[in-house]
C-alpha cells in the first residue's frame, strides 16, 4: 500500500514523526520538484514582470508576415482561377475586349504568383526574416495587398486598378525580397549561414 510522504506528518503523536521544520523542508522540496517538472526556474521568476510579458518582435512580426502573405497568395490565386469572370463582371455590359483583357489579367496575376514564390523562398531561407523594417514593409504591403485585390474581385473595379495593385503589392515586395537576398548573400551586410 502506497502512503503519502505527508501522511506520517498529519498525526504529530505517533512515534518517529518529525517535527514542524521537517515539515517545512518536505513542502520545500515538494514546491521544487514542482516547478522543475512544470518548466519554471527560480531564474524566471526572480525576473521582472516587464521581462516576463514582454516577447521579441519576431514573436509577432513572423507570423503576421506569414499570414498576411499567405493571404494576399489566396486572393490573387481567386483571380488565377477566375480569371475569366472576374474579367466579365469587371467589364460590365461593354464586352468588346474580353479576350485581350483576360490575357492581360491572367498574365499579372500569374506573374505575381512567380513574385509570391521569389518571397516566399527569403522568407522559408531566412534571407530577410531578421530585418523588422523589412518585415513591417511586407506586412502592410500584403494586408494591403489582399484587401484591395479581395475587392477588386468582389467590387468588380477596373481591369486597370489590378495593374496598380500588381505593381505595389507584388512587384516591390519581390524587387526588395531580391535586393535583400543578393545584399545577404553577396555584400554579407548580415551574417548568413
């Protein structure tokens, strides 16, 4: 039969029980074994609050990074593979040039899907992963990306109004993505490995 270590400690009058001080030094250990099995160290909580709360940037930029380009990815893949009736709704009534303007859209969205491969490839190799003012570009730069290209689909804008999104959603984060990794790579303007 198993009996807890505090069980002898629980009656004072029977013979051979330690006293108050024992007990304490038993909870002692007990709290130790605790925290060592749960991952806390007395190192972590003589910290300071602020250090404890408190993450790295990259805890928040990386993921909002991620998603935000994946994002972005998932609204021009809709253009991709609707191509021809988001060039239809975006035409209206006036059809004239649907076959020039749907080669026109299907061409910069599928360019841009070569773009997102070119940013997502610094981004997995770590190219550009440790540069917050890199990171906040792209993440303003795809958030924005992804609302506007979501309501030009939706809204059905102007064929014209996808170059402009093209050009300042996917082309500058690519051109800078590619300026990046040739800066780490060939300048060693960061210590790459």
């Amino acid at each position: 039969r198993r009996t807890s270590p505090h069980r002898a400690l629980d009656s004072p009058g029977s013979p051979g029980a330690p006293g108050p001080l024992a007990r304490a030094q038993l909870d002692a250990e007990v709290a130790r074994r605790t925290v060592r099995l749960v991952g806390g160290s007395r190192k972590a909580r003589r910290r300071p609050a602020s250090e404890n709360t408190m993450g790295r940037v990259e805890d928040v930029t990386l993921p909002a990074r991620f998603l935000t380009t994946t994002a972005h990815l998932i609204a021009t893949l809709t253009i991709v593979y609707d191509a021809e009736d988001t060039t239809r709704r975006a035409l209206g009534s006036d059809q004239t040039d649907l076959a020039k303007w749907q080669s026109n859209l299907e061409g910069l969205a599928w360019t841009s899907l070569i773009f997102f491969a070119v940013e997502f490839a610094g981004m997995f190799t770590g190219v550009s992963l440790f540069m917050p003012t890199a990171n906040a570009y792209y993440i303003f730069s795809h958030f924005f990306g992804a609302l506007f290209v979501g309501l030009f689909v939706c809204l059905n804008w102007e064929i014209s109004s996808y170059h402009w999104f093209f050009t300042l959603f996917s082309f500058f984060p690519a051109l800078c993505e590619a300026c990046l990794a040739f800066a780490v790579t060939q300048m060693n303007i960061m210590q790459y490995k």
